[in-house]
C-alpha cells in the first residue's frame, strides 16, 4: 500500500506522475496486453483519465502544476494498476475500432484484430452496399457489432450472447452509441435461439483458450471472466467447432463467417486438415482470424459433422 499524500508532495506536475507511474508499473511487472502498449502509455492514459483529460491532450501543458487532490486522484488509479487490475476496468472504458466502449469486470476488453477488418468493412470478401444484415456471436461488451453498425450504416445488427451480464453491458453500449434501433441484443448459446435467421456477414471473437493456457496467463486476466468469456476446453474450440456445424444455415449464399481463434489455430487447424481456412493478416499486428465462405462452409460440413462427434 503506497502511501498516496506523501508521494504526492513529492510529484507536482503531470510529467512527474507519468514518470514515477511507469517506474511503478514496470516494477510491479505487469502485463501490457489488455489495452495500452507499454508502462508509460498506460502511466499517461490513467493519469489524463483521473484529471478528465482527452488521450489527446497537448504534451505543452505536462509540466503544469497540478493540485493536491488531482495528484491524489491520479495515484489513486495507479494504486489499483499497481495491484494489476487492468487500466480499462479501472477507467471503465476502452477502444475498438476508434470507438469509446463501456467494459467493466463482465466482459473481456476489446482488443481483437478484427476492429480492423470492420473499418476496412471487410474488403475485399464484402461488398459493403450488399449487407443487410449482420450477426455478432459472443458479442461480450458488444464492441462488434457497435463497430459494425458504424461501418455498414444500412445493415441490421444481431449481437448474441449467453451471458446476461455481457448482454448488460452490450445495452449500455448500445445507447451510448444511440444503436437501439439497429442493434438487437438476444440472449442465445450460439445459433441456439436463432433460427431461421440469414446474415450476409456472421462475425465472431468466441472463447478459444485451453485450459491449460488460461492457467499460464497474467495476473491481470484474473479480473476477466474467464469461465464463460476466455476459456473453451482442452483445445480451445469447445464453441468454434459447434460454430462451425451450424454456421452455413444461417448464412445468405453469397455470405462469409468470420472468427477469431487466437491460440488454437494450430489446434483447428489439426481437428480439420482438409478445411481451407483463409488466415487474415493484418497490417496493425494479430492474427489466429480465419474467414470462410458460405460454399466452403457447406462442402465441407462433414468435415465439422466429423470433428464435433470425435
């Protein structure tokens, strides 16, 4: 426990806590895999968040002094970083695809590549004016299909979850954005309560992390929830495989399914070797997000029939 009043009178100016936080952070040996990239970009994020700063806040006015109580505010949230409590709980916001999202303890933080893809409103597989409608499974914060719906102004967005404290979330979401008329939340285990539904574009970041890789994560996964959100079995695809059965039935023809698999590509790749999975690279880092048409999808489902009955 730091004593807060103390430090204080020591650091008086903006560049004085980013600098004593990021020796802090990096002391204290936490990971930076959840949000910003290093020690110093989280040091300058909490203490602009604590002083309700923008992240764009002109680097002219670091030296500026700052008051007692600001100071305070600011080692308050470094306090809780210290003790590995992710940065975007803590501010109760993160960043996906250029957009503000609402994250506490119930769903993962947005980091998934695919913020990327959606911006590039999956070119060149989509043809953007084509898309009707959209489907978002394992939505969590519901930062998909948010970002989806700002991409694609003319589509209808489902974004399904089996958890009702995700889908919480995902309405908060939902009307921070002004998304409640083409955004529907449905509480649903995979394609479970969907039936009879088509979309051109079925895009999905599911759990995908074996057990044994949850065991080895950072301490700051801790405050995710890992039970429901991250992990899925032995080989991590106890959601992508049954994702995979049932997938082409609720495609359109001409549609494409989208999934993140992260750590278990190789793993999926083992369970269904003839499966032309397309592996998108991306031009800002990640990967382990293939891409399948609907016609790939329905050559090979007894290749899926196969794996999920082994």
């Amino acid at each position: 426990m730091i004593n807060k009043r103390e430090i204080a009178n020591d650091l008086i100016t903006l560049r004085d806590l980013i600098r004593w936080g990021t020796s802090q952070f990096n002391a204290a040996g936490l990971s930076f895999t959840q949000g910003m990239p290093t020690a110093i970009d989280e040091a300058a994020y909490l203490c602009l968040s604590a002083l309700h700063l923008p992240p764009d806040f002109s680097v002219e006015y670091f030296d500026c002094v700052l008051t007692m109580d600001e100071r305070l505010n600011v080692l308050d949230l470094f306090q809780q970083r210290i003790h590995h409590r992710p940065s975007a709980y803590i501010t109760n916001e993160a960043w996906f695809a250029g957009l503000n999202i609402f994250v506490d303890e119930r769903v993962l933080i947005p980091r998934s590549p695919i913020a990327e893809l959606i911006q590039q409103q999956f070119s060149p597989w989509i043809y953007p004016e084509q898309v009707n409608n959209i489907l978002d499974l394992c939505t969590g914060s519901g930062c998909i299909a948010i970002a989806c719906a700002y991409a694609f102004e003319d589509a209808q967005i489902d974004a399904s979850d089996v958890s009702p404290d995700a889908l919480a979330v995902a309405e908060i979401n939902r009307q921070n954005h002004g998304l409640q008329e083409r955004v529907d939340l449905i509480e649903s285990n995979l394609f479970e309560k969907l039936a009879g539904k088509r979309y051109d574009i079925i895009v999905s970041n599911p759990p995908y992390v074996s057990e044994q890789e949850v065991a080895q994560l950072p301490a700051e996964f801790d405050f995710e929830p890992g039970s429901l959100a991250l992990a899925a079995g032995d080989e991590g695809l106890d959601l992508v495989l049954p994702m995979l059965l049932k997938a082409r039935q609720h495609l359109t023809d001409e549609g494409v399914l989208v999934v993140e698999v992260g750590y278990s590509q190789a793993a999926l790749e083992r369970a269904l070797p003839d499966v032309p999975f397309f592996w998108i690279d991306f031009e800002f880092g990640g990967d382990g997000v293939f891409l399948l048409t609907a016609t790939q999808l329905e050559t090979h489902q007894a290749d899926f029939e196969r794996a999920v009955n082994v």
